[in-house]
C-alpha cells in the first residue's frame, strides 16, 4: 500500500512538474510577430521569403525547441561539443528570446497547418 501512495504522489508531482511550463499559442503568436520571425519564415510559417530559409509551420515542437536552444548557444560562443548551430542572423535572432518564448513559439509553429504534414 506504501509503494502505492508513493508511486502516485510521484506520478502527480512529475504531471505539475511537466505542466508548469505549458505552452501559450497565443503567446507564441505574438512573439513570432513581435521578434520579426515572419520577415524570413513568412507570416504563417510556411512561406519564407527566399528558398533557403525552412518552412516551420508543421514541425515537430520538440525539433524547433532544440534548434532555437542550438542557435542560442551558438550565438553564445558555446564549444562545438555543446551541440551548437552557428548562424550570424538566427544567433541575434533568438539572443533575444526567453525559454518562454522558445517554449510558446515552438508550439504555436507545430500547431499550425503545413504542406509537411501527412493527412490520412
């Protein structure tokens, strides 16, 4: 009966834990707006202004999340091993943006509708 009350106490501490930072739609909107994401990636995240800049509406949330914390470190003069992507433009871009930011932004971007989405 211990291991029960236990196994649940945890299993509710790690639900609050992992909620505490849920993601904001509409904030991650907003800051797309606000921190000029769209002048490249276009307004709704899928249509860039040049062929070499990705398309971001449809991504995983996961994917986008870990590649705005590699830009950051990157602008930061991380060492390679830290796992870093180094690019003048997307560097000062996201030294600007908060983990809240990254967090909101990310799932605004994976909630949209993409052409890089399968339908069934």
């Amino acid at each position: 009966m211990k291991k029960l009350i236990l196994a649940v106490a945890g299993s509710a501490l790690f639900a609050l834990s992992s909620g505490a930072m849920a993601a904001d739609l509409a904030a991650g909107k907003a800051a797309f707006e606000k921190f000029t994401c769209a002048t490249c990636h276009g307004a709704d995240g899928k249509t860039p202004t040049l062929p070499a800049y990705p398309i971001l509406a449809g991504q995983h949330q996961d994917y986008l999340k870990h590649a705005l914390k590699a830009y950051k470190r990157g602008a930061a003069n991380a060492p390679a091993t830290a796992n870093v992507r180094k690019n003048a433009i997307m560097g000062a871009m996201v030294a600007q943006l908060s983990p809240t930011d990254i967090e909101n932004i990310s799932a605004w971007l994976a909630s949209l509708p993409s052409p890089l989405a399968v339908r069934k």
